[in-house]
C-alpha cells in the first residue's frame, strides 16, 4: 500500500498554515514565468508605433511586474516573504500570431523558491498590459500563464519540455 502524499499546507487539525523553512538552508534560487497577451493586429500596431493612448505599454508593463514579484506574499496567502535579488521583466512581440510573450526571471538566495514571485510578476504584468490596451480594444487576453522553468533548492531543476 503506498503511502498518502502529506500536505504541507494543511496542519494537525486541518486548518492552513505557513510551512516551517526555518531548518532550510539558503541556496540561489531562480525561476522563469511567461504569459501571453493577444491582440488585434491594429492595437499591436499601435503598441509597436508607439501610438497608444494610454502610453508605452512596455514600461508600464514592466514595472507592474517587478512590483507584483515584490508583493507575492501580499497577495498569495502562505507565501514566505523573500529577499528577491533580481526581477526581470521583457516582452517579445509575435507580429504574425498578433500577441507578446510576457518573461520574468526572479532569483534569490533564500530557503524557499522563487517560482510565485516570477508567476505573479507575469500575470500582473498582463493585466497592466490589458489596462493599458483597454481604450482601444477590450478583445486583449491573457494567456497560459506558466512556470517555465525553476533552478535551486531540494527539487533541483524543473525545465518545461
């Protein structure tokens, strides 16, 4: 009979809780998110000739994300807080599919992974795009928001084939 897998979240009488790291050792931690955003190609046009109304999407965007990775454990209950080392936020335009790829790579030295703060970053980075797109088209959307790949701790390497 195989053992049930323990959830780390839950305690004794099942109630949530924060998992204890406080035995963990401190190694470099990294991790890479994506989003996509798709569009029109009139609004990507516009976003690209930077002739959007709102502004440069792109910069918005992009601090949208580093602050978001900063306030993970504001927003995601049971999320340690973390000494982040780095945020990186860029986008890649797809003008023939009509969408940006939206990338964040977070890293840290801490006892815990980094992967919320990169996920986190990505998605608020895509909804400060859509704000941003809104005015001119309300179609925008933001797609398959994914852990692409993770390095550090007792996992090891994760890799998205």
């Amino acid at each position: 009979m195989t053992e049930k897998p323990r959830l780390t979240h839950i305690g004794k009488e099942g109630k949530a809780k924060m998992v204890d790291i406080g035995e963990k050792h401190e190694s470099r931690r990294e991790a890479v998110a994506e989003a996509y955003v798709s569009m029109s190609q009139e609004t990507l046009e516009l976003i690209t000739d930077g002739l959007l109304p709102k502004g440069d999407v792109f910069s918005i965007s992009r601090i949208a994300g580093v602050m978001a990775a900063k306030k993970t454990p504001e927003l995601i209950p049971l999320c340690h807080p973390i000494r982040i080392d780095s945020i990186d936020v860029d986008f890649e335009v797809n003008h023939e599919e009509n969408k940006v790829r939206i990338v964040s790579r977070v890293s840290a030295t801490e006892k815990t992974g980094v992967e919320m703060e990169a996920l986190t970053s990505v998605a608020v980075a895509g909804l400060a795009f859509y704000d941003m797109c809104k005015s001119v088209e309300r179609q925008v959307e933001i797609r398959n928001i994914r852990l692409i790949e993770k390095r550090g701790g007792k996992s090891g390497v994760f890799i998205r084939r």
